[in-house]
C-alpha cells in the first residue's frame, strides 16, 4: 500500500510537465517563435537611398550597416577609416 500512494503525486506530476510543454509549444506557434538565422546577428554593409533611423535616432542614408534583430532592420552609420 505504501507505494500506491505516491503513484498519484507522480502522475500528477508528469500531467504538469506536459501541460507546461504544451504551453511552451503553443507559444511558440502562437508567437511564432523560430530560430534566428545565421546572417540575422551579422553587421553587413548597405547602401540605403531613403533616409532610415538609426540606433542613435539619427537619419543615416549612403552607405550603412544593417542587421535584422527578429523584428526589423537596425541601421548604424558607415564610418570610413
């Protein structure tokens, strides 16, 4: 008897695991939530014709460089050395 009382308290347990899961992946969906991908988390150069704002706020145009963080594209200004 003693071991049929903890039985309930286990699957109790693994019922919780699985709706958390379930959740996580209805976020997922719902959010659509993927992988970044590579190119994503890399500055790359670009040449804008329309004026765009930059991470300071500022309009940038001419040559910029660009990086998309999920949402939209980032813009910092092009600083020749």
């Amino acid at each position: 008897m003693l071991g049929t009382a903890g039985a309930p308290g286990i699957a109790a347990q693994r019922k919780v695991e699985f709706t958390m899961f379930a959740l996580r992946e209805d976020y997922q969906r719902i959010l659509r939530l993927r992988p970044r991908p590579a190119w994503a988390s890399v500055w790359h150069l670009w040449r804008v014709a329309i004026p765009r704002r930059s991470i300071a706020g500022r309009l940038v145009h001419g040559q910029v460089w660009r990086r998309h963080d999920g949402r939209r594209w980032i813009y910092k200004k092009f600083i020749e050395h």
